[in-house]
C-alpha cells in the first residue's frame, strides 16, 4: 500500500475508536481495520467497553480467515499484556496478518512492547504519524502521564462573549441541538462539575436528560463554603447519582448537626478543599491555595474519574483556567448580542498579565447546532507525548491503573 492509502485507513480506524467513548474509557479509545490483498475491508472494530474485546480481537473476529495475509490499521499499538483481555498482539501474531500500521505508541507501561513483540514474530510493522489517531489517544495519554481526568470544559456565549446578563439570566443562549449534544456527553463522561454559582443560579441536576446513557456521571460541585442550599436539585436527586461536594475544611467542619444529617442522608460526599489564605482579589475562589485545583483532579482519578465534563460558572473556569488544566474547550456561540459590559464573562480567575503567557489552543472542529456555532479546541500543550515524540507534538492520556 502507498502512503495516501496508509492515511486513509488510519483515518477510518480513528472514526472508529470515536464510536468507543463513554464505553471504553478508562480504557483507551481504540479503532482497527483490516484490510485484504484485494485491497478491500475484510474486518473492522473498535473497543466498545472497558473488559470487552479490544479492537484489533473485534476486527479479527469478523475477518476470519480473510485476516490471513492482511494489513490492520490501529490507531495505537496493540497491547502486549494480558488484563482483562489476553494480549492484542499474540492475536495479530496467530491471525496470520502480514504487516501491521499503527499511529501511536502505547503510553500504558505494562501495556507497550506489542510493536516489538510482532517484529519478533515476522510481521512488517510500521508506526506512522497521524494528526487523527492522535487526537483520538490524547485523553488516555494525558491521564497515563498526569494522573487525572481529561478536562472538558463547556460554555455557552453570546457573540460579545457573554455568559449571562448582569442579573444572572442565561436561559437560553444556546438552543436545543446545542444543549443536546451537552446532555450526550453527559451520558458519556464519568463526572460533571460545577461552581456553587451555577447551582445557585440555575439549580441544575446535572443528570444527562438522554434514554439511554452510557454512564451516569457522578456530580462534582465546587461550594467553598458549603451554602449550597439541602433543597437543591443535585441533592434531591443524589441516589440518581454519586454527589461529591468540595469546600473548605472549616466549612466542612462548621457543618450543623441538622445539615450535616441532611447531606450524610441524602448521600452525599464531602471532599476537603487545600486552602490558605489569599490577598489577591481577583481570584473568585478566594481561600483556594494554588494547585488545589490540581489536587481535586488527581483525588477524583484515584477515585475512577477518567473523563470530566465541566460546565461552569466563570470562578471554576477561571480557577482551572489559571492551572493549565482544562483539555479540551467546547464553546457554543449563539446569534445573540447583549453589549454589556457588566454582564458575566467567561471565567474569573487571576488571569495572565501579559498575552504571550496565555494559554494556547489549537482549533479542531467547527460544528453548526441550529442557529449556534459549536467550537471544539484543544490545548496545544499537554502532560506528555503520545507517541515517540518523533513529530514533535505533545498531547495528553490515561494512568497506570487503566484496565487494559
């Protein structure tokens, strides 16, 4: 096969393994195609669910003994160790297949060496560089070498960049296409979080409002003080899901009998926030000490979160903002101009004095939703390399307790 066509079957392997979020995850997202001497497909899967067949096994299994002399396209290389599934390489080892493609190398410690593994056995493999294979790996990268969820932070703006007027009213900015591709991915993700300014504005249950979800996320709520109102909908609802509420350790302390009942029944956990004091006052979350942000990320990795959705409002926006920890933006502009310069922005950290220290992000996908336009960036610098680092690029993936 010539270069264009090696392109093209890593790019169908790539849309594939998009097929497997919300399913694979902690798991990698992992696509295959195999491709026949006649040049045609003759197998094709992706990992569907964390403990099922990985892709290559799927793909394998429909080829049968088409695989025999074939070419499979992985997005990442196959594992080379025997989890909850024995090893994808002894697979494509007994399968018979000729050569082997894939994009990017595994960053899973205990998983790599399935490359070396098939030389070994004779099979012609060969890592290609692909922008699409890439992308597709970057959340279990980042998480393999940070040891935290992916980060997706979503907001609904006005085209002056508004998130709400000066009174707090933000229903609706976007509209219904938009807001139903939020509650899809809420049914994907592990958790949702939110400020206590969101729920006090908006008083949102954070469940994904969809028939069938993949998971039900547990809801994450940054309340410093712990004011959130025992009335709100997160806490009447908390046996539809895990709630945790981060605050203060005073606050948490400080707790009423009657309202510390209140949440203890309702089911509701209690996380300690890292505080010191702070003399900026910019900082919405006032009393955070830098990296407690970073600290909650990697608590709620230890405690199975590999995906985040996070929806606000601008204090936790600008907070992750000012960590460097928010992946991947969503932002959907709706047709709507408020010229307000009161009204919300977007996030209310400290910010950055000077431009060349922001934080930079590359465009990956223009979408239209309705009448809003949906925005997908990504940070161009992550917790680690995907691959070998031979393109130079950087992205970010999973953690050593992945159950590949």
């Amino acid at each position: 096969m010539n270069a264009s066509a090696d392109e093209h079957w890593l790019s169908v392997a790539a849309r594939l393994a998009v097929r497997g979020h919300g399913g694979a995850e902690p798991n990698p997202m992992v696509g295959c195609v195999i491709i026949g001497n006649e040049g045609a497909v003759v197998g094709w899967g992706y990992h569907a669910r964390c403990g099922f067949d990985h892709a290559e096994a799927a793909a394998l299994t429909k080829a049968g003994a088409s695989a025999r002399g074939a070419t499979a396209f992985v997005t990442l290389e196959p594992c080379a160790h025997h989890g909850r599934t024995p090893p994808c390489c002894d697979a494509l080892i007994a399968s018979g297949v000729k050569r082997v493609v894939y994009a990017v190398s595994d960053p899973h410690s205990a998983a790599a060496g399935g490359a070396a593994r098939m030389r070994t056995a004779g099979i012609d493999v060969q890592r290609i560089s692909h922008a699409g294979c890439e992308r597709v790996s970057a959340p279990f990268a980042c998480r393999m070498r940070s040891h935290r969820p992916w980060v997706i932070a979503k907001w609904a703006q006005t085209l002056d960049g508004r998130t709400a007027t000066r009174s707090g009213d933000s229903r609706w900015i976007s509209g219904a296409a938009s807001r139903a591709m939020v509650h899809r991915e809420r049914g994907r993700v592990d958790a949702v979080m939110v400020g206590i300014g969101t729920v006090l504005a908006d008083n949102p249950n954070l469940l994904p409002r969809i028939s069938f979800p993949r998971r039900i996320p547990r809801r994450v709520i940054i309340d410093p003080g712990l004011v959130i109102p025992l009335d709100a909908q997160v806490i009447r609802t908390a046996n539809a899901g895990l709630v945790c509420i981060a605050a203060h350790a005073a606050a948490i302390h400080g707790l009423s009998d009657e309202r510390r009942h209140t949440l203890t029944q309702a089911g509701v956990r209690l996380r300690p926030l890292s505080t010191a004091p702070t003399h900026n006052p910019h900082r919405s979350f006032r009393g955070l000490r830098d990296g407690s942000m970073a600290e909650l990320l990697r608590d709620l990795y230890s405690d199975g979160v590999s995906t985040l959705l996070v929806e606000g409002g601008a204090g936790l926006l600008g907070a992750l903002f000012d960590e460097d920890l928010v992946d991947d933006a969503w932002c959907f502009t709706a047709p709507l101009a408020i010229g307000d310069g009161s009204g919300v922005p977007i996030a209310t950290g400290c910010g950055r004095p000077l431009m060349i220290d922001a934080v930079r992000y590359e465009l990956i996908d223009i979408r239209r939703r309705g009448s809003d336009a949906m925005l997908l960036w990504r940070r161009k610098t992550h917790c680690g390399g995907v691959g070998d680092g031979a393109d130079g690029r950087t992205f970010a993936s999973s953690d050593s307790s992945a159950a590949r």
